[in-house]
C-alpha cells in the first residue's frame, strides 16, 4: 500500500506556497502537487504587485519566485504532475494523477483560478493569433502597433497601462460606463495618452483570418454596430475556479467556488480549500497567502 501523508497540498500559487511553508514549519508529512513548471500562480502573468506588505513594485515573477525559494529552504518543493481526481474513502483522501495515486488524511485545494472567456466569435480561434490573455506574457510582440483591452477591472487597468508604454495605441473596453478598478489605477491609466476608453460598449465578435484584424463592437445604449481595426486583443474579464475535479466532494456556490470560510474548512471533513479557490470577499496575493497558513492550522487540528 502507497504511504500515508499527513496532508496533500494541491497547487503552488501563493496559497499553495504559504501551506507548504506552514506544513513544513509544524514538521507535517507532506505531499506538494503543482503540475505547472512556475510556482506562483497567477501572479507569474502579473508585471508589478504593488499591493503585498513590504515588496512594493515587485515583478509578479520575481514574487513566486521568492515564494517558492521560502518553501524549498524549509525542504518542500512541489512534484510536477497533473491531478486527475480527488475521492474521500472513508475519511482517506486518494489523489490520482496521470502518473501515480497518493493518499493523505487531509488535503489543502489550492488550484486557484484561470481567465475567464467571452465566448464570441473568433476568439478561440484566433487565440495565441492576436488573442492573448495575459500582457505581461505577450505584450511584447504588438511593440508600435494597436491593441484593444476588454474589461473594467484592476487586471485590464493594469495590462492597458503596460500596454501604453509599448504600444501605439491601446483601446479600453467596457461594458459600463465607469471602471472597477482601484482609483489610483484608473489615475494612472487616465494619464495614458495613448488609451482611449470606449464606454457601454461589449465585443460581437473578434475579426480576422490568420491574425486579428478588428473586433466588433456594439453600444449598449443605443445597439450601434462598428468594427474596429487592431492588431491585438487582450481580455480581462475575472477569472473562474479550477474547481471542475471537486463538484462532487466538496460543495460548490452558485460561481462554482468551494464553500468555505476563513478557516478554509469545507464540506467535507478533512478537507480545506485555500486562495481564489473559495469563496472570499477579496482574491488577492495577501489573502490567498493568509488561507495557506489557516488551511495548514485547520488541518492539524484534525491530525
């Protein structure tokens, strides 16, 4: 029979990390599972955290980085494999992955969350063509040229901005006519001479052949239809969890976030969920950071 672990940590973004680091700390039989190369989640996609205590303007990369470094000092460093299922049998958790099956008398779901589709026309066609949803990763390659960001929140303020010190032009898209985004971004972004807002407007479709080459656009206040030329559309419309594994084991809200308070304590006895997984009232660095350790302190007291 396969050994028994006191806990299986599933996934390496900053909730992940904080777990191992926590695990590893109160001297825990551990299990780390992250099938990406990269620890950090999403913040690896991210060009500036200026939010998390003490790392002002810290690269996104750089932060996961330093993480990942905190948890290997301490002797824990995530295998690199792909979970497949996770089954409670008879108070034994069992992970399967594409390679191996492990069991542990607690696990900590930490697999966070990915971006969030339009689901129109064109754009799954003509992803990783023009379609992109990261800026951070790809900004790069439309240097001089024009690109459009669909969304209002703190990620598309963010991307336009890193978008304008490159690009030509960079367009604004939202489907209000005011952004979510925290005000000293959107301070930021309405200094961009570059960046042009296009208010209660939502995307048709996405245009193009080979490469974009426009989106189509509508007003919502009046249905007025246009295409717009560009050569890039970056989209950052929220996110969505990687909970599709867990609908049957732990129980799900109407978004699909596993049900759980601060302690992480889910449904399911012995099980926790930490970071974007859960429903939360904030998903950032800091707080997912913090559901890590009270995931790991819940869990011992079952242990």
């Amino acid at each position: 029979m396969s050994e028994l672990y006191d806990l299986a940590i599933l996934g390496a973004g900053p909730a992940g990390i904080s777990a191992a680091i926590y695990a590893a700390r109160a001297r825990l039989n551990t299990l780390w599972i992250e099938r990406k190369f990269a620890q950090g989640g999403q913040i690896v996609d991210t060009y500036e955290v200026d939010n998390y205590p003490g790392l002002p303007g810290i690269n996104g990369m750089d932060l996961g980085e330093k993480m990942a470094a905190h948890a290997e000092k301490l002797g824990l460093t995530p295998l690199r494999e792909n979970v497949v299922s996770v089954e409670d049998e008879d108070g034994i958790k069992v992970i399967r992955t594409k390679k191996n099956e492990y069991r542990a008398r607690a696990v900590i779901l930490a697999f966070g969350a990915a971006h969030r589709t339009l689901g129109i026309p064109g754009e799954e066609a003509l992803s990783g063509m023009g379609v992109s949803y990261c800026a951070t990763c790809d900004g790069a390659f439309f240097r001089d040229r024009t690109v459009a960001v669909i969304g209002g929140g703190n990620v598309a303020a963010e991307d336009a901005i890193l978008l304008s010190r490159t690009c030509k032009k960079v367009y604004v898209i939202h489907r209000r006519d005011q952004m979510r985004a925290d005000q000293i971004l959107q301070e930021k972004l309405f200094a961009c001479e570059n960046v042009e807002m296009i208010w209660d407007t939502v995307p048709v479709s996405i245009e193009g052949e080979e490469m974009v080459s426009g989106i189509k656009l509508q007003n919502k206040k009046t249905g007025e239809e246009k295409v717009l030329s560009l050569d890039g559309v970056f989209i950052a419309v929220g996110i969505v969890p990687n909970t599709e594994l867990f609908g049957d084991l732990v129980k799900l809200d109407e978004s699909g976030y596993i049900v759980a308070g601060e302690d992480c304590v889910t449904s399911t006895p012995g099980i926790f969920a930490a970071g974007d997984i859960r429903t939360k009232q904030l998903r950032q660095v800091i707080t997912a950071a913090a559901d890590g350790a009270n995931a790991v302190i819940s869990a011992e007291k079952i242990l």
